[in-house]
C-alpha cells in the first residue's frame, strides 16, 4: 500500500531539491537524506523524508502512471461549479473570492449565516473548486497512534480529563515503536501523528527515545502530546520529529479560562508561535460549538490560525461527552462544520485541512463531504484496539470498530471515488 508517490530529484540547491512528478515539479526541503539528481524520494509536508531504490521506485510509478492522470481527471470533473441562483450579496462575496481578494469579517459572517440549501451547495463547490486550483488532487493520509489517555488537565470537553473516572492506560515505549513500525511496513504509512493527553509519565528521554526510533523509519513525525516546555519541544525537534498538533481550542479568553481551568489561552498561543519558529510544520485550530460561542468567535478563530500561521487547519465540532461537564450541550449540525471548511478555504486558499474524527462522528458520510467542501486531509486511527477503545476524549469516536486494514481500503476506495491521490506532493 502506498500512501505517497515516489518523486525523482531533478534540481538541488544546497537543501532544497527540486522533485518531479509525472511533470509536476515541487520543490522540498532535505535535511535527513543523502541525495543526488536521479534519485527517487519520498516528500511528506514539503519535507523530503526517504530516499529509495531506483527498482522500487519503478515499480511504484508504473502503477501510479495511469492512475495518476485519471483521477486528476475525476477530481476536476467532479470541481466545477454548478451554475445556480443565489442571492446579489452571496454572488458579490464569490465574485470577491474567486477575484482572490480578502472577505470582510462581516463578510465572513454572512457565510456563517447561510441556510438555504442550493447556496449551502454553491458555497461547498466554491471551496472544492478553490481546493483543486490550490492543491490539485492530493490528499493527506496521516496514521495517528493515541498512546496514553492519562491526563493532568480537566477540560470541560474531553472524554479523559483528569476527573472523569475511566480505565487509564500507557502503551510501552517498545510498542508505541512497533505499533509504528507496523505502520510503515504493513501499511505503508509516511506520516505519524503521535497522540495523548497531557501525560509527564513520558518525560523527555521516553518521548526522545520514540522520536529517535521512529524517525529511523523515514516518516513525518507529528507530535500532539500538549504543552511541554519549549526546550523539550527543541530537543524532539533535534532528534527529528518535524510537525506539531496543538490546537489553541478558542480564541476567547474567557471561554478558554472556564473551560480549561488551570491553563492559559496566552502560554498556549505563545507556544503554538514558538513552534513555528522553531520550524515546526504546524497544525493548529480550535473547537466548533463550545458554550457560549458566537459566530464572530468562529471567524476570530478560523483567523487566528492563519495568523499562526497554520500549515494545516484541525477543527471540528464538540461531541458532547457523558460524564463531562458538558455533557448536556447541544449536538452541532454537520452544515454548520463543512461551512466553517468552506469559509476557511476562501480565508487560506494555501492551507491543508483536515476532515477531523470528530465530524466523521457526526455523521457517517462526513469524510467525503468535508472532502467536498474544501478540506483536503485525513488520518486513519492505527492505534491497537485495546488502547483505541479507552482513548475516548469523545463518545462514539467514529473508526473504532473497523480493523485497521479494513478503514485504509475504505479510504482509499473514497479517495478514488472522488479523484484524490492519497499523496501529499509537498507544499
Ligand atoms: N493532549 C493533547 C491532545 C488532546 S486530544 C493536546 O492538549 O493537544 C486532541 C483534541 O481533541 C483536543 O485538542 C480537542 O480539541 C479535541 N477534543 C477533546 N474533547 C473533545 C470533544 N468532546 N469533542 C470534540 N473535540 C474534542
């Protein structure tokens, strides 16, 4: 299984290679890999993270050849945009977008707002056509290994905060090493997110150790393991992890602070900053329907994420949890997240977004929808069953009862249905 192609290195300049693809030219940057023009590579997230054997690499394009052009084929078939009516203040708005010009904040406000069902579907195809000029067909396939669901914290939300009384576990350092090396062989994967709650059981020598292990298998490593020290961040950011998920949850302040007691919206942002400065890809967002959230809230966060500079978007909507404080919230409704994929298309026309768990929880069909509104990621969850089962930050977390091998096929198989290359070409 091959969740990237294969690119032949056709320019290099100091640590920036120039990487072709059936014609299409990306430029990455290498610092792990020895490298000459003519050699095959393997690029994640603008980063070139493997080098392989010419015959392998072979093999793969020959499948990839044909393929390659076919679905980009369905992929822009199915991105135009139907011609329908819709009201002057809307068309006004899409002529400003597809003019690449910035929307207002009431602009923006105005999309939130949108019910009607034809203008809800010329808003998702606006994005997916914005998508596809952007980014063509390539699709992000993250593996995320969900390692440990203890927790110092008590979020309001979170299915393992501190006080929620649930069966706690720790995957060994040797098996979170396995269960990624099964990742790479078996399955094929390029990037790794590694997932827990706020856990300082593994200090910095564990999490060291997992970095330096997993980094020997050629993958992206994302990191969202929370709020470390910005000096253990440097260290795994030494050791090779290359990508962070640290959402800052809500730009307001004070829902943050009711929210999250004991933490700080500041020392979060100031340390989502300091991550990208330390060169970090990140990935960054927030919560969708928290108490006491309007829609000038949503915007201030779909722009506060671009204004961090967000290499990839992660939203979704609140899964209202039993045993959690907010329980008893009101489910959201799933237009109200593709919206927010829409909007944040037309805000970052650049951007990866991701199709996050949470909405596929909402509804069954939500991958392929929010893959049709603008978004243009995933992550399939590899995490042992035993241990993916007590990672319940939210109830009825969608990917848990297929087996592994049997939600990749099921993702690929949409992938294809819809023309996107489980690929990620770089930025
Ligand atoms: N400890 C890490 C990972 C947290 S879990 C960290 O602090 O970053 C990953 C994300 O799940 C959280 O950032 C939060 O946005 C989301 N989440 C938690 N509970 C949720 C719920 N009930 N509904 C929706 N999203 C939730």
């Amino acid at each position: 299984m091959c969740y990237a192609i294969p690119g032949k290195v056709v320019g290099l300049k100091k640590n920036i290679a120039t990487v072709d693809y059936f014609g299409e030219q990306r430029t990455v940057l290498n610092e792990f890999q020895e490298i000459e023009i003519g050699d095959y590579v393997y690029a994640q997230g603008g980063v070139l993270i493997n080098r392989i054997a010419k015959k392998e690499a072979k093999e793969i394009l020959d499948f990839w050849k044909d393929k390659f052009f076919e679905l980009k084929k369905i992929d822009r078939k199915l991105s135009d945009v139907e011609n329908i009516d819709a009201s002057p203040c809307l068309l006004e708005i899409l002529q400003k977008i597809n003019l690449k010009k910035r929307l207002t904040e009431d602009e923006l406000q105005s999309l939130i707002m949108l019910k009607d069902k034809e203008e809800l579907k010329l808003l998702y195809e606006t994005a997916n056509n914005i998508r596809q000029k952007e980014h063509d067909n390539a699709c992000c396939v993250h593996g995320i290994i969900e390692f440990s669901n203890y927790c110092k914290n008590n979020c309001f939300y979170c299915g393992i905060r501190k006080d929620k009384d649930i069966k706690r576990y720790r995957m060994k350092v040797d098996d979170i090493i396995n269960t990624a090396k099964k990742a790479v062989s078996e399955h094929g994967f390029k990037a790794l997110v590694l997932q827990s709650g706020e856990d300082d059981y593994y200090d910095e020598t564990k999490l060291m150790k997992i970095v330096t292990e997993i980094r020997k298998l050629n993958v992206l490593i994302f990191l969202s393991i929370g709020q470390r020290s910005e000096e253990v961040y440097k260290r795994l950011f030494e050791t090779g992890a290359r990508a962070v998920l640290l959402r800052f949850e809500t730009s307001n302040e004070d829902m943050f602070s009711k929210l999250r007691p004991g933490t700080s919206l500041k020392e979060r942002i100031q340390l989502i900053k300091d991550l990208k400065e330390m060169g970090y890809i990140l990935a960054t967002g927030f919560i969708i329907g928290l108490p006491g959230e309007t829609n000038k809230d949503t915007i201030n966060n779909i722009l506060l994420t671009r204004s961090l500079g967000a290499d990839m978007y992660s939203f979704g909507p609140l899964i209202p949890t039993a045993g959690t404080p907010l329980a008893d919230h009101p489910k959201q409704l799933k237009d109200s997240i593709l919206k927010i994929i829409s909007i944040t298309r037309f805000v970052d026309r650049q951007s990866k977004i991701l199709v996050t768990t949470a909405l596929e929880t909402l509804n069954k069909d939500a991958k392929r929808e929010g893959l049709s509104a603008g978004a243009n990621s995933l992550m399939i969850n590899i995490t042992p069953k035993n241990c993916a089962e007590l990672y319940s930050i939210y109830d009825n977390k969608a990917g848990m009862t297929e087996n592994i091998n049997r939600t990749i096929k099921d993702t690929v198989e949409l992938l294809y249905s819809i023309g996107r290359a489980p690929t990620d070409l770089g930025i």
